[in-house]
C-alpha cells in the first residue's frame, strides 16, 4: 500500500514538472504581449491624457464590439481598407479591457487627468489579476486555447460583449453568472491568446 501510494505521489510530480515548461513558456508570452499592449496604452496616456475617464461601461462594451466586429468583417472578407491590423485591434481589446476594469472600481467618471504614474500602476493591477485568472484557468483546461481558432476568439469576444449588455439591462445584476469584471477579464485575455498565436504564425491574417 505504501508502495502504490508513493508511486502515486511520484506520478503527481512528474505531471507538475511536465506542466512547468509550457507554463513558463506561456507566461513569458503572455508578458510579452502585454508590454506591447501596455506600451501603447502609456504612450497614448502621454498624449491624450486620460479622456478615457469620461467612458460609461456601455461605452467601452461598444468600443471593444466594434474591434471585435471589424476583426470579423476581416475574417470573412478577407479584405481590409483600413491600414490597422487585425493584431492591432486585439491589442486595442486588451486595453480597452483594462479600461472597463478600472472604471469599474473608479466608480465616479471624470474628466480629471489621472498621472501616467498611478495609470501604470492600475493597468499592472488589473493584467496581475487577469493573468491569474489565465493560469488558474490553464491548469484546469490544460491550455486548450492553443487548439482555438482566431474566429472563436473573436466570437467569443462578441458573447461576452452582449452578456455585458444584458447584465447592464438588469442594473448589473446577475443571478448566477459571473459579473461584468470576469467578463472584461475574459476579453482581455482571449486577446492576449491571439495576439500570441499570432506571433507564433498562427491563425494570422
């Protein structure tokens, strides 16, 4: 018996040292795609300031649809008169995303200028706990995103999108389902997956 059990244990470490390098790998792309994400939002920060504070959640549901939406306008085309790419657009998802999360907690919009500092300070709040999710969810899925097509992303995008509508419909109450931070938490990181199987060459435009 205690022979069966220490096997056991052994087979146990074995399966969490074999998950170590893929999830080493992917938290170095998920860093990676961040920074790039996380750069623009700075710099636009720098120049515009944050007018962003002035948005309503619907606001920003309908800045990400219409990212998302175009992406899929792309997909099925496959043309584009636009010069921004589709990678660009998940880049503006994911910042936008941000965007809804911190306004979430603000409460209050306004039009006062936050200081870049205490800007970057939040994005890195809400990407830490968006990342956790993202790894929670990894171990339990055993990172099946990677199997995931650039169009279920973007549908999925747009699911979450309309759930945030109802759940505005329904004073931001929800019954039994996740409230409108998952679901921002959620957006953020379906980018995130296609921006990085994107920079592998995968599902690219």
């Amino acid at each position: 018996m205690l022979s069966l059990h220490l096997n056991g244990k052994i087979e146990q470490l074995k399966l969490k040292i074999a998950e170590i390098p893929v999830m080493s790998t992917t938290n170095q792309q998920y860093n990676e795609a961040i920074q790039l994400c996380k750069e623009i939002f700075i710099k636009k920060t720098k120049d515009y300031g944050t007018s962003w504070r002035v948005l309503r959640t619907i606001s920003i549901i309908d800045q990400i649809f219409i990212k998302a939406q175009r992406i899929k306008n792309i997909q099925q085309t496959g043309n584009q008169l636009v010069s921004d790419d589709i990678n660009s657009e998940f880049k503006g998802m994911v910042n936008y995303g941000v965007i809804g999360l911190i306004q979430l907690d603000l409460k209050r919009e306004s039009v006062e200028d936050l200081p870049v500092d205490k800007v970057e300070n939040w994005y890195n709040i809400k990407i830490e706990i968006a990342q956790k999710t993202m790894h929670d969810k990894n171990h339990d899925y055993g990172e099946a995103w990677r199997d995931m097509s650039q169009e279920s992303f973007v549908d999925l995008i747009l699911m979450k999108l309309l759930r945030v509508k109802q759940i505005l419909v329904n004073d931001g109450k929800t019954l039994i389902s996740e409230g409108i931070d998952a679901n921002f938490i959620d957006i953020i990181n379906y980018s995130v997956f296609a921006l990085i199987l994107i920079n592998e060459g995968k599902h690219s435009e």
